[in-house]
C-alpha cells in the first residue's frame, strides 16, 4: 500500500525541526511547525 504525503506537523521548531520543514519545504510539501 502506497501513500502519499500531503503535507506534516513538526513538533518542536528546534535545530532539528527546522531543518525537516526545510528539506520538507525543498521538495514542495507544506510543513507546519508546532
């Protein structure tokens, strides 16, 4: 079963949450950090 990511919720906009939302962000999906 195959899924696609339509957009995140990152919890903790820290070093290493901001750096998910941008390589999230890189590849065009919509991050909302938390």
């Amino acid at each position: 079963m195959n899924r696609t990511i339509k957009k995140v919720a990152i919890l903790g906009s820290g070093t290493m949450g901001s750096g998910i939302a941008a390589q999230l962000a890189n590849v065009g999906i919509p991050s909302y950090l938390l």
